[in-house]
C-alpha cells in the first residue's frame, strides 16, 4: 500500500467513525474469513460495522477524535466495530457471538464518551436497551403521580357520592 492509499483509508476510516456512540476493538486472530462474515452480517443488521484495520493506520485515523483514547489497545490484530445509536445492540451481538468463537475476545470499547476496559464492553450486553430503560424509568415517575391523583380525587369522589345520595333522598 502507497503512501497515497494510506492516506485514503485513515481518512475514510475517520469519516466513518465521525460521530461514532460505541465502538469495540476486537482480537479477530483465529476466526476464519467465513466466520468474520458471519460477524459483519450479524453487526450490519444493527446498523454496526466491523472492519479489520492495521494499527498504525488506526492510531492515526483515531488521533485527535473522541476515540483517540483507545490508542494503548491498538496491539497486535485489530478490529474495530463501530456504530451510533444504542452501545449494548453491538455488546448483546458480540458476546453472543464470542460464546460460540471461543477465540474473539474484545480488548477494549467506547461507549457516550467513555473508553472502557475489554470487561466493561462486555458488560454492556447485560445492560438492557435504552428504549426499555427509558420505559421503566416513564413507569417510576408516572407511578407516584398515579398515587397522587387517586389521593386527591378520592375525597371529591366521596364529596359526589354524599351529594347523590342525597339528591336520591330528596328527589
């Protein structure tokens, strides 16, 4: 690879991870090409890419970026898998995949602005999805206030139900 191609994949490399949410560097030595495809279709479906870089060309892509701190990592083979959006839809797809490759194993990650160690990537997959934390934090705010408005309507409830009965007695 010239000098000229070089330059063009860190800066493809970098256009691609501009705006990147979670990213994984992964050890992809010992899993065949059929077995990296398997993973990219996997990821691809998750709006997520995996691509197998060397270091050097890394290092400079990530330079200067919010990724940069994944540096110390960029050590023997590499890929990184990158996407935006929610950080545990690619953790949940690479842990259920290194399950089965007992030879992937993820080095690093960054995940809303937080380089995280090869463990902390991992535990993300046992996080669950932004849409169901969203959800069950909706649940906690609106449980309180569904108690509130049954304490406050309950007396005005008693209040109508006296006025009735007596509108019956007289009526």
């Amino acid at each position: 690879m010239n000098r000229v191609e070089k330059a063009a994949v860190i800066e493809e490399l970098r256009t691609a991870l501009t705006g990147t949410t979670v990213a994984m560097l992964a050890d992809p030595q010992g899993l065949t090409m059929s077995e990296l495809t398997e993973l990219r279709a996997l990821l691809r479906q998750q709006r997520v890419t995996l691509q197998v870089v060397k270091n050097t060309l890394a290092r400079l892509a990530t330079a200067g970026t919010v990724l940069e701190g994944l540096t110390p990592y960029l050590v023997g083979s590499t890929a990184i898998i990158y996407g935006k959006g929610d950080p545990t839809a690619p953790a949940k797809l690479v842990a259920a995949f290194g399950k089965t490759k007992p030879t992937f194993q993820i080095k690093a990650g960054f995940a809303e602005g937080m380089v995280l160690t090869g463990q902390d990537a991992m535990a993300l997959a046992d996080l669950p999805s932004r849409e169901v934390l969203a959800a069950k934090l909706a649940g906690l705010v609106q449980s309180p206030l569904r108690g509130l408005v049954s304490v406050l309507y309950g007396p005005l409830r008693s209040l109508l139900m006296v006025l009735e009965a007596v509108k019956q007695q007289k009526g």
